[in-house]
C-alpha cells in the first residue's frame, strides 16, 4: 500500500497486496510483464473470468473488506472501447485504469465505482489508441482532447504499467490530438523523457493545508506534488493546476492565500507563460454522504445539507453545493489570488 513514511522521507509508491489476472490479459505483452512484475514482488496472485466481478475480499467487515480492494490490482482486457464524454475537462475520457488508491474521502469515485473499489489496469493499450485515433479523426480538422483521469489517477499507476507514457507519446504523434490528466502523486520521473510534442498538459491537484491534511490520506505531500511540478515544466509539458475540492472552512481565505503564494514561489517564469487553472468547489450527493460516512466514520468533512444549495444535473440528478454567496467568495477570491501571483494564467472554468 502507498503509504507516507516518517517526516522527511518520500511518499512511497503504490505496490498492491493482492493481484488478479484475467486469463486474456496474459495473451498481450503487458499482461505478461506484470505477471513477472507480480511474481517478483512475491505479491498473492489470483486468477478471474473478469475484471469486472471481483468479490470476496478479506476481512471481517464491510470497512476491512474495502480497504482491501483498495490495495487490489485487478489486470485485465478493456472490452468497452467506446469512450465517455468529459466535460468540462475534455470532448472525451479515455480508459486506461479504473479506481485509485487515494483514500481521499470526498471523491467522486467513492459512488461511481461504488462495490468495484479495487483498481482495474487494461493491457489492450492498442485497441484503446486505436479508438482515440478514431475519435479523433471524426471531429477533424478541430483537435479532439482526452482525460485520462476521470476514473483513476494514472501517475500512480505508472511505475507499475508504463500505460501513460504510451499514450502520451501518441498524442505526440497526433496533430489534432490533445492529452490532459491530473495527478496528487510525484512519480513522474518515467514520463520526463517522453516524446510528448507539447500535447499534453500535465495538471496537479493542490489544495489548502487544511484540506490536504484532513482529507487526502494515501497521496504524495503538497511540497512532493509542487516538486514534481517543476520537473515536468522543466521537461517541456504545457502546466496546469485544478485547486478541488475547494472547501469552505475556518480561515479558508488565509489557507488559499497561502496555497497561491507557495504556487508562485515555486513556479517558474517560463511554465507560468502557459499555466492553465481549473476550480471546482466541494459538493456531494445523499448517496455519496452515506458511502463516505462508512468507509471514513471519523472524517471532519462537512455535508450538512442545510447548509448546501441543491445544484440539479443531468438526467435529475443533482447535487450540494456551496450557496451562491459562498461559491461567489470562493470564486473571487481564488480568482484574485490567482491573477496576483500568475497574471498570465487562464481560469479554464469554476464549478
């Protein structure tokens, strides 16, 4: 498990405890090379029909069980090729891993992936290119641009798969074709010499300390994201940051003030020319309320409905979110802090 070591050691990369195959994924070369890679790991490995139906976890309790699946890699065939839509991020999510193992306790993925928590890597990474290749042609001559972490953090992943540095070095290759994703791990060192053409931008969640601390167990520090951030840069990789959740909280302007003076101090001139930022504010649904009351019972994080303004979405769904005069703070503040250490930047959007 990713873990943090003591202070002043480096957060540790991801090695699962458990690991399943599929039986195909062992007719591609990835497949292969990560049952040499498990096997030299010594790591308990199982067999399944799909990747799809993974049950019976260890452990005495629901909370057990899924803090198990969360340590859980799951090796397999990407049968679905048809890519989801990403907005406002991207035309399109492109699936290269499925779960994550960040214990961050207000993300999206606690409801999406719902009873499937484990973490899922595809080994058809040609079939996958081969799709994007076809969505991209059918949007020509506009460039077509693709998420690669809606479902999963792939940065985390990459010491262990390789997957990321070949898509990025596709895009490379694909004059209307664009590559985005966002990370909270430091683990980039494989992709600095990647051929990437200035065709993928590489973004960062950062947040307030407050945030970070009480809410992100299991990811890189902000002082290893920052770090990694400069490295990329240096590496050519057009920059970005998406500050999420934003989090109303005591002395929240102060915590915010502080992130964008730390961004500005380490932040090179030559990256900020290019800087994009990304703002999405807290919000949760009732189900999402339920599963993170389980599986973080001590969590601090607020979600007091009377609290919220109810934010419909597509197909009667909605969500809670800050009330106007809340998010309206939040928004003009961030803003400003931004545009004081980064006159340049673009605000992609807030949501």
């Amino acid at each position: 498990m990713l873990e943090r070591q003591t202070k002043g050691k480096n957060t540790l990369q991801f090695v699962p405890e458990l690991v399943y195959f599929e039986p195909d994924a062992l007719e591609y070369p990835k497949g292969r090379r990560l049952m040499e890679w498990a096997e030299s790991q010594q790591l308990p490995i199982r067999m399944t029909s799909s990747h799809n139906r993974i049950t019976g976890f260890p452990g005495e309790s629901e909370l057990e069980k899924y803090k198990i699946a969360k340590r859980t890699l799951v090796v397999g065939v990407r049968k679905t090729l048809k890519f989801d839509t990403s907005k406002p991020s991207a035309e399109y999510a492109l699936p290269i891993a499925t779960g994550c193992m960040g214990h961050c306790h207000y993300c999206y993925l606690q409801t999406t992936l719902g009873a499937k928590p484990y973490i899922r890597v595809y080994v058809n990474m040609d079939d996958i290119l081969e799709a994007a290749a076809g969505y991209i042609a059918e949007r020509a001559p506009d460039i077509t641009r693709f998420e690669a972490a809606c479902t999963s953090d792939p940065v985390g992943l990459e010491p262990i798969t390789g997957s990321l540095k070949e898509v990025i070095e596709f895009m490379g290759r694909q004059p209307l074709g664009r590559l985005r994703f966002v990370t909270k791990f430091h683990h980039v060192d494989s992709l600095l010499d990647a051929e990437h053409n200035g065709h993928t931008r590489f973004r960062f969640s950062v947040n307030a300390d407050y945030v970070i601390r009480n809410f992100e167990p299991a990811t890189s520090t902000f002082a290893e994201r920052i770090e990694a951030a400069g490295k990329v840069a240096r590496a050519g990789y057009p920059l970005g940051f998406i500050i999420a959740p934003i989090i109303w909280h005591d002395g929240w302007e102060d915590g915010y003030a502080e992130l964008l003076r730390k961004l500005g101090e380490t932040v090179q001139a030559e990256a900020a020319v290019d800087l994009t930022f990304e703002l999405i504010q807290h919000r949760f649904t009732k189900t999402a309320k339920t599963v993170i009351g389980q599986r973080y019972p001590k969590t601090k994080l607020e979600m007091d409905e009377a609290k919220r303004k109810y934010k419909w979405g597509r197909w009667g769904q909605g969500k809670y979110v800050y009330p106007d005069e809340q998010a309206n703070a939040l928004r003009e503040f961030i803003t400003e802090q931004i545009f004081l250490r980064f006159p340049t930047a673009t605000i992609e959007y807030f949501t």
